[in-house]
C-alpha cells in the first residue's frame, strides 16, 4: 500500500512536465515528420497535398541544399576542434599554474556567454565592416593593408569569419567547463608525473585528457547542437539570405528559407528532419569514439 502511494505521488508530480513535454516536443516532432511526406504552404489548413518521398527526392537534387551542408560539415570540421582545443587550453594553464588573476581571467573569457546571439552577430558585423570595421583598421595601422578584406562579402572568407565569431562566443562557457573538471583531479597525481619525469604536455595528454574525457564527450554534443541551432543565428544576422553566393548558407538558414520566404513548409520540413537524422547519427559517433571505461581516482 505505501509503494502504491509512493508510486501515485512520484506520477502525479511528473505529470505535469510530461505532459507539457509531449504536447510542445512529442507531438511538434511527429506532425513534423508526418508533414514532410506533404507539399504545403503553411498558410491556409487543408491544402496540403500528400506526395510520399518527393520532398526527399527534390531535396538531393538541390544544389542549394548540398551547398548549405557542405557548408555546415565544414562548421563542425572548424567550429568544435578549434573552441575545444582553446578551452583545453586555457582552462589547463589556469588550474596549473596557480594564477592570482585566475578569477579575472574566468569572467573576461565567460563574459560573452552572458550576451546574445545576435548582439554578438551585430557586434562582429561591424568588426567585419570592410570601411568602418576595427579589423581592417588594425590591420591598416600596423601596415598589413594587403590583408584587409570585406570579409562577410567575399565568398572565400565569409564563412570562417562567421566559425571565427561563434568560436569567440563559445570559448569561455567551454574553458569552465573544462576548469571545473580539472580541479576535480587530485594534485598528487600531477606531482607523481612530475617525480617520474614528465613534462607539462605529457601530463596533459597521459593524465589530463584521459580523466576529463566524459565531459568531453558532453562537449561535443554541445558543439554539434551548438552548430546547428545557433550557427543558423549567426548566419542569418552577419549575412542575410546566406551571404554571396550562399557562402554561408547553411541547413538551419535554408530551411527558414524555403519556410518563411517561400512558403514551402513541407520542404522545410523535410530539411528539418534531415537536420535530425544527421545530429543524431553524428552524437551517436561521437560517444562510440569516446567511449572508455569510467576512471575513478
């Protein structure tokens, strides 16, 4: 009897967030689903008209649409390594070398995790600015005239000036992520590595890496999230309409595209659950390569 009662209480207090789950999760992604196999404009409610695979097959047979995931392949190619291997970094040299400015050094590089996407995305707009940006200035005013480029209108640096900004944004969130699991690791292991011989870069890869290697494995789902959802902000706000000749055009922007400016929901859709099958396949590889035994220390 008081199992049951433990059992009525423990279901009547998730209810409520099931409830509000399923309605604003589950059911979104089954009608989303369901409304790939239409073409529909989202406009006016039965209109659609049911067309089984055809969205899929238009959308391999989009230029566009490779464009755009080529494009957020190299994201992830760009966008993860370069953020983690900076916040590895960062977050090492703090922990290790017993630094007094340790806490000025943890706000100054968490602070833009406090400031929006699309602050930031106009912020860098104007940094990029080919007249009136600081990066050409500071590239003008030590002599480097040469390099001074309009950066988010040239096809060829569009896209890594767009990697170069969510990297930016990323990194501190990252870094602390990464300081609050190296803390955890007790000094005396450093100070045995430092007895056998090893030097600081040994005992980042032997001993470091090996024992935050499960938030790792979180990190890169955040990443692969990070690129997907929020790189679509970033796009849309520093190169709206996915800047010269869909240089940055990626799949969250194509799908607001075709959504939002052509009226085809159900293409957008289809997009959409491409973007989740491709997320999911990524997260799943992502934790069979990092998947170790636990270590305990």
């Amino acid at each position: 009897m008081v199992k049951r009662r433990r059992n009525i209480f423990i279901a009547a207090c998730l209810a409520p967030a099931l409830i509000l789950f399923g309605v604003f999760v589950i059911y979104p992604v089954i009608q989303g689903f369901i409304l790939s196999f239409y073409r529909w404009s989202g406009l006016t409610r039965g209109t659609e008209v049911f067309i089984g695979f055809g969205n899929f097959e238009t959308l391999f047979q989009d230029h566009i649409f490779w464009k755009a995931l080529v494009n957020n392949l190299i994201l992830l190619m760009v966008v993860p390594p370069v953020t983690m291997m900076l916040a590895m970094s960062f977050a090492y040299f703090i922990t290790n070398r017993n630094l007094k400015e340790s806490g000025f050094f943890k706000v100054v590089y968490y602070f833009p995790n406090v400031m929006s996407v699309v602050a930031i995305s106009v912020m860098w707009s104007f940094v990029y600015n080919p007249n009136r940006g600081i990066l050409n200035a500071a590239l003008k005013s030590v002599g480097l005239d040469h390099l001074a480029a309009p950066w988010l209108g040239d096809p060829s640096t569009a896209l890594f000036s767009v990697a170069a900004t969510m990297i930016w944004a990323t990194l501190g969130g990252y870094m602390l992520l990464y300081v609050a699991a190296m803390q955890r690791i007790p000094n005396d292991l450093y100070e045995a590595a430092r007895i056998d011989g090893a030097n600081a870069f040994k005992q980042f890869t032997k001993l470091t890496f090996p024992l935050i290697i499960d938030v790792t494995r979180i990190s890169i789902i955040f990443f692969f999230t990070n690129v997907f959802n929020n790189g679509f902000t970033y796009v849309r706000v520093m190169t709206p309409g996915g800047g010269p000749n869909h240089a940055t055009q990626i799949l969250g922007s194509y799908m607001y595209f075709q959504a939002f400016e052509r009226f085809n929901l159900g293409y957008a859709t289809a997009i959409a659950l491409f973007m989740f099958i491709l997320l999911l396949i990524l997260s799943l590889i992502s934790n069979f390569i990092t998947k170790r035994e636990q270590v305990t220390y």
